[in-house]
C-alpha cells in the first residue's frame, strides 16, 4: 500500500516538480519574535539545536546558519531555495537549521518562534507531513508549545491560526498558460480556500509556468484534510494540463515543435540571458522533454529552474567581489553547459 | 456593484492598491476579500487585516468605541497597533483581544474552532474534551434509534470522563 503511494505519486513527476509542507510553532510565554528580547531569541535557538541534535534520535544530521553570520547573496540564496523566507532575513536573531540534503529546514524567529518545513520531489504531500509532524514531535520534548483549546497553535498572524500548517505543490503549467486558462483557475479555486499563485514571480504572471497551489484556511480543519484537499485538487489540475498538452501535439504539433526547438536553440547558444528570459525558455524545453520531444533529463531542468536564479548561480562561484561578475553571461554559460551533451 | 473575484456576491471591500505606480480599486464581497491575501503574494497583508477589522467594526454589533484602553498585558501591545501591523505580539493577545478578533478570525477562515492536532503535554484535557463531545454524538444517535442500553452505558462513560476533566483541573 504504501509502496503503491509513492509510486504513484512518483508518476506526477512531469507536472509536480515539489511538495512542501510547513508548520507554524510558538514557545508559550514568550513574546512572538518582533517583540522578543535577544536573550531570549538565542535561547529559543539553542533549544532547538539541542532537540535536533541529541544524539538518541536518529535524525540525519542538520546544519546551523545565523542570519548575523551570512552575507546578503546567501541569504537570497537560501530564500531561492525556498529554505528560508525574505523575513527571515530581516531579523537579527534568526537562525535556521537545514538537513544536510536540503529537504528540511526549521527556521527560528522568523514571523514565528518556529517554522519546521519540509520539501520533497514530485507528488510526495503525505511524507512531507509526516517528515514535518516527527520533527514536531521530536521539538515538543523540549518545548511547551503555545496552545489555545479553541483556536489551536497560536500564531504571530491570525491567517496561520489552529493547524499552523501550510501544505503545497509546485506545478509546472506551460499548456494552460499558453491557453489563458490560468485566471479562471485562480478565480475557481479560491471558492474552495485553495490558493494558487505564480512562483518566483509578481502577481498572476508566473515564471517559467510554475505555480504553487497552497490551502488559505488553517483553523477549523484537520491537518489531512488540507493535505487531501491539495491533492485532489491538484490532480484535477493535472489532468487538465496533460489533456491540454497532449491536445496541442495532436492537433498542431508543428506548431509546438517550433517553440521548442526554437527556445532549445536560444538556450544552447546564447552568450548572455536574464531570468526571465531562461525561465521562459526552460519551461518550453521542459514541455519538450516530457512529450519526448527532446531528448533531456526531467530532473536536471528541474535542478537548471532553481540553479539559475541570480542568488544561488552566484553563491557557485566563491568570489569576494561579486560585483565584477556579469550575472546573465554567467548564466547562460551554465545553462549551454548543463543542456549540451558532451561526447 | 458585483465582487470583482465571483461575480456573484456584492462587493463590500474596496480597496485602493499602487502597482507598479498605476492606482488600481478592487472590489470585493467579504468571502473573497478574506481569501484575497494569500491569493496574490504582491497583496499587502497589513492593510488586509486592517480592511477586515473595519468591516467588523461597522458592521458587527461589537462595540470598539472603548478599543483604546485594551492593552494586552503581557506583551503591552494595544489595539490600533495590532490593526496597523495585522501580527500580535504574543500568545496572549488573542486572550486580550479575544472580543474584537473572533469575528474577523472566523471571516477568514470561515470556521472557529480547531479540530486539528493537539500539543502533546497539557493538551489531555482537550483531548477528553474532544472525546466527550464525540460520545454526546453517540448518545443523541442512540437515544433516537432507542437503543437505551447502549445509551445508559454512553451516559457512566461520559460521567467518568467528565469527573476525569474535573481532576485534571484540579490537580
Ligand atoms: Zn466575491
Ligand atoms: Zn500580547
């Protein structure tokens, strides 16, 4: 049964790049971050390495960043990576802790004295909570949570009341942008408390087709009926896009042809190319890879839509002076290098 | 005028938003106006929060006239600054503000109680709370299917469970 699970939802993979699932915590008695004094930050930090380190628990070993301790790029970095939140490098006494593969990380004084997230590959929502809920747990040895009987864990933001949680999926939508379906979609799900929103970018224009579907509501509904709520309705939307795209191939199939093997052709030899511009050509490769239209790997132009923002291409380069470096030209080398075969 | 996100409800939120330097106006019903934030990530989040709570202080029989003088006690945070800044500042300002926050709370997530998971120490009570309200559930259902053995054994249970919370508190 679980095998079957996950293999199913290992199948999604050409449309669902990530799950995430995140949890909001706070230390009863304690300010919320904005109004803690910094002793007690540095203590909410230590507290938490020491649940996360103690040698009885088997976990695999996590990684300790203070935003004192790191430079503006990294912090960028981290944010791209979606391990941390802008606002969490804006206060002093944060710090997070990432497992060493980069699928979990637990943020402290952010908005929130805790904020334990996790993100896995493709269709994967159910493992994700369970990741998220174990550490939970684990934190809870050392840690009195604030709790309130009618509203639930208590949170900086009333949005994020009761559950704490925040679950979504990172889809890869390129057919129902292309068809201008994506506004009535928004429009749609937000009647069921169902966000979608574009990633990376302002607004409703989404780069590189990407979008994040996430539940609005937390109070008032059971941490598995969020996470079945997403699913179901992520599916839908996944038949949509596949129908959609198999659609445009039988119809027009030169039509598409074109616009993949022309934004092959711009990736594989351009000397210079912005985000923006990447994004938008890397979607359209990736639509090609999984209609096997071209032959590429699913999972490194997963990798290239993350590795390319500004943020983390230049945390690859260990340079002081990162002001000399020509970002665009430094990206479209990597993008040539990493889509050209060699041999 | 009709809410500019279902096209169905009337629009009671209007709300003023400066993108990229052009002023647009959105019009929205309360439903889609609670959901709006999370919708669009370039939406400002205080001003939402702010929006809300004046539509509860003008509609809802609430009186905020004496909102002033609430300060909450552990943290000293007042009223107006948590409607400026739509974040408390510590677990008990929702105590403290409990009377002028319920309504907005419930506008947003269209519910009020939390039925999710439950804090793992000093959560028992709840939990037997929890339990007792499902064996209410049962005794209604087996009244009415009068199944009165099964109803008077439902009834010693929640007599147990309610002296057990008794205890709890006390002790
Ligand atoms: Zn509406
Ligand atoms: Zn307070």
């Amino acid at each position: 049964m679980g095998c079957n699970m996950s293999k199913n939802e290992y199948k999604e993979k050409d449309i669902v790049i990530s799950s995430r699932v995140r949890l909001a915590r706070n230390i009863r008695n304690l300010p919320f971050p904005i109004y803690l004094q910094s002793d007690s930050a540095k203590d909410i930090v230590e507290v938490v390495e020491k649940s996360i380190n103690d040698k009885n628990n088997n976990l695999t070993p996590f990684n300790k960043i203070k935003v004192e301790d790191i430079t503006a790029n990294n912090k960028k970095m981290l944010v791209e990576k979606h391990l941390t939140s802008p606002e969490w490098g804006r206060n002093d006494h944060a710090a997070v802790f990432i497992r060493e593969d980069e699928r979990v990380s637990i943020m402290v004084n952010e908005e929130d004295h805790i904020r334990i997230q996790c993100i896995l590959d493709g269709f994967q929502l159910n493992y994700a909570y369970d990741i998220a809920n174990e550490i939970d747990d684990l934190l809870e040895e050392e840690i009195r949570y604030a709790f309130d009987e009618k509203y639930g864990y208590l949170t900086a933001c009333p949005s994020n009341v009761g559950t704490g949680m925040r679950a979504s999926v990172m889809l890869h939508l390129p057919s129902l942008t292309l068809s201008n379906q994506m506004n009535n979609l928004m429009q749609t799900l937000a009647r069921f408390g169902i966000t979608i929103r574009g990633i990376y970018g302002e607004g409703t224009q989404a780069m590189g087709d990407l979008y994040q579907i996430s539940n609005q509501t937390t109070l008032g509904i059971k941490e598995q009926d969020i996470i079945s709520n997403i699913h179901s309705v992520a599916k839908e939307i996944i038949k949509r896009e596949r129908d959609l795209r198999y659609e445009v191939l039988n119809n027009n199939k030169t039509y598409l042809e074109d616009k993949i093997f022309r934004a092959l052709g711009t990736l594989t030899n351009a000397r210079t190319i912005s985000v923006e511009e990447s994004m938008k050509l890397i979607s359209l490769v990736r639509l090609g890879t999984d209609l096997e239209l071209i032959d590429q790997d699913i999972k490194k132009i997963n990798d290239l839509m993350i590795t390319i923002q500004p943020g983390i291409l230049l945390s690859l380069y260990d340079t002081a002076d990162l002001q000399s470096f020509d970002v665009d030209k430094l990206r479209a080398n990597f993008i040539r290098k990493s889509l050209i075969k060699n041999t | 005028m009709l809410c500019q996100n279902c096209n169905e409800r009337a629009a009671s939120i209007h709300i003023t938003k400066i993108m990229s330097g052009e002023k647009r106006e959105i019009h929205l019903c309360d439903q889609c106006s609670a959901l709006h934030e999370m919708f669009n990530s370039s939406f400002n989040f205080q001003g939402f929060i702010a929006n809300l709570l004046d539509l509860e202080e003008n509609t809802h029989a609430v009186d905020y006239s004496h909102s002033m003088e609430y300060h909450c006690p552990q943290c000293g945070m007042d009223y107006d600054t948590f409607k400026k800044h739509g974040k408390f500042g510590c677990e008990k300002c929702y105590e403290t503000f409990s009377l002028l926050i319920n309504p907005m709370i419930q506008r947003m997530h269209g519910k009020e109680q939390h039925i999710g998971k439950i804090v793992k120490y000093g959560g028992e009570n709840i939990r037997l709370k929890r339990e007792l309200t499902s064996l209410h559930g049962n005794l209604s259902l087996a009244i009415e299917k009068e199944e009165y053995e099964k109803a008077a054994l439902l009834r010693d249970q929640i007599k147990i469970l309610k002296e057990q919370i008794k205890d709890n508190i006390k002790s």
